[in-house]
C-alpha cells in the first residue's frame, strides 16, 4: 500500500471495452468520482499501452491500475476488487 511518503501523483488505468472486470471497475471509479483523477487507457485501441503494460507491469491482464508516486516509482496494481479497495482508501 502506498505511504503518505509516497502518495501517488498520477494513476492510469489500462482496460479494453469487452472486459466485465474493466467495465465493472471503471463504474466504480465514477461512483467513486474518481473519474477525472485516473487517466484511461484502453490496450486494443492503442496497442502502445498494451506493450507499456506488458514491459512495466509484467503481464498484459487488464483492468490494472498503474499508480505513479511522488518519488518517481510506479506500482502495477491488477484485480478489480484490489483496484477498487485501494481507490477506496485514496
């Protein structure tokens, strides 16, 4: 869990549009009014993001939430239910 040290500056959401667990986290996220907080990016429009995820976050599984901290490291998070909890306590 990221500390108030390392409070995140930027999150990212890697998802595509056919995905139950993306959709599901994504209306989440609104519920939340997180929205306007996490930027999208959707793996099979732009397969950039999906090679990004594969090289950073070790696996092309989606939804997953890239969380850049304050002090220049990121975090992959994968699995709806983690994504939500932590957005949650955000």
């Amino acid at each position: 869990m990221t500390t108030l040290i390392n409070k995140p500056k930027k999150f990212a959401l890697y998802y595509y549009d056919s995905c139950p667990y993306c959709a599901f986290t994504r209306q989440s996220i609104n519920e939340l009014g997180q929205a306007k907080n996490i930027e999208l990016r959707n793996i099979q429009l732009q397969p950039e993001y999906r090679t990004e995820l594969i090289k950073n976050g070790g696996k092309a599984q989606v939804p997953c939430l890239r969380i850049d901290n304050v002090n220049g490291e990121s975090e992959w998070l994968y699995e709806s239910d983690d994504i939500i909890k932590y957005l949650q306590c955000a």
